[in-house]
C-alpha cells in the first residue's frame, strides 16, 4: 500500500511577517490551522511540521502535532522537507504550504493521488484559472502552461503564453488560456531526494522557481485544475483577510 504523508515546512524568519508560523489567526496560530486542515485530508497517513525554531516546536506539539526539527539555512521549503523526512517511511511526500490556513484538505488528496498507481508522473501540483488582467502580468504571479495530459511545459512569472496578434487580456474562450500556479507539491520520495540533489539551473536562477529544476532534470509534474485559491499570509493585511474568511466560513 502507497504511505503518504505531509509535510508543512514552518521557518521562523519572513522579512515582510518576521514569526509568521506563529502568527495568530482567531486566538490560534498560523501553522496549527493548516495542520489542522492538512489532517483532514484522507490521504495522508500522517502530518509533519518541519521548523528550524524551538518556539514553534514547542507551540505545535503542545497542539498534539508532531514535529521535525531541520537546519536554518535551507535556501527552500523542498530542502527542509526532503530533511525531515529522513528516517521516516513514506512512498509520496505531500509539501503543504505553512501560509495557507484554509488550505482544502481535498486538494491535498487530489494532488497527492495523482501519484499513485500512475508512474507517469514524479510531481504533482495544482493550478487556478486566471482571470484578472494584472495578475497576468503581475510578476509576483508565477503561470503555468500545461501539455494535453495537463503536464506542466513551463512555470514563469512572465505572460506564458504569450498572445502574438491580439491583446494579452482575458477575452472569452471555452478555457482559460491562463493558469495560475498552486504551491502545493506531492513528490515521489526517490524523485525528492534526486531534486535537492541536483544543482539549480539556469531557469530557476533566472525565474527563482525551484520547479524549474524539476522539469530540467527530466521530471514530469502533473498539474490539477481547481477552482481553489486559498489564501496566503504574508502581511499584516492578510492577516486580516484570513481571520475575516475564517469567521465566513464559521470556522472560529
């Protein structure tokens, strides 16, 4: 039987949020929410906090949580979970973003079984149709262009695809034309350990996307459609966005 597990990688340091795992959300913090919606999905035989912080060590098991303690200066949340996963048997790792505390516990299973019983794909991950015209231009908006299998081609910040003979904008299709990209990964644990093994590439430099190196080396990611965004908490005016869709959905 496939084992698979998640992993939600918690540094301490954020330049715009500085202790953001323990920033609180409705009386409880960050990183116990999404641990606490990561437990729900089906999938995972079990959910693992990796931090480079006592203090949220301390927080999260004091919650009922278990936690793997790693190195500081991990330059990514992959090279801290392929850390923390050492000694601990799993199949297919699921990496959960530590800033998402309405992460939905069925996207983590849609993601993570993708990968099994399929051995097409070493990755999976999750986009968003596209919709809003400076988001597609937006930089800070990372896009993704998938095959016919829904196999990613290409991660960018830039406008991929690029629309020669009309305005790059939203007009009407049958589909979007424009993805935008989920952080959530599931990996193949023998494909983790190759990744953060290998060097970055040119693209990942340039990009400063580690899927990238994914695609470099050869991996195929599998990308599943959803209509799930999410929300992600990394100022002080998320902070308040995230508490105010926690109430929404009576959650707190």
């Amino acid at each position: 039987m496939t084992k698979i597990i998640g992993v939600i990688p918690a540094r301490w340091a954020s330049t715009r949020l500085p202790g953001k795992p323990l920033q609180p959300l409705c009386g409880k913090p960050l990183v116990q929410w999404v641990a606490e919606r990561a437990s729900k999905a089906a999938t995972l035989s079990d959910v693992f906090i990796a931090t480079d912080d006592e203090r949220v060590r301390s927080a999260m098991e004091g919650a009922g949580f278990k936690v793997v303690m790693t190195a500081v200066e991990h330059p990514s949340g992959t090279d801290r979970i392929a850390e923390a996963i050492h000694g601990i048997d799993a199949d297919i790792v699921v990496n959960i973003q530590g800033d998402e505390p309405l992460i939905d516990p069925g996207l983590i299973d849609e993601v993570a079984g993708a990968l099994v019983g399929n051995d097409r794909w070493q990755m999976a991950t999750a986009a968003v149709p596209l919709t809003d015209v400076k988001a597609v231009q937006s930089a800070s908006v990372v896009k993704v262009v998938m095959d016919e299998e829904d196999g990613a081609l290409f991660f960018s910040r830039s406008v991929i695809p690029f629309v020669r003979d009309e305005t790059p904008g939203i007009e009407a299709r049958e589909e979007s034309l424009y993805w935008r990209h989920i952080g959530i990964y599931a990996y193949r644990r023998d494909f983790l350990e190759k990744l953060v093994r290998a060097a970055p590439c040119q693209t990942e430099k340039a990009e400063k996307l580690e899927q990238l190196r994914a695609l470099h080396i050869g991996g195929r990611i599998k990308v599943i459609r959803t209509d799930h965004m999410g929300i992600g908490v990394d100022t002080p005016e998320d902070v308040e966005r995230a508490e105010k869709a926690i109430r929404e959905m009576n959650l707190a």
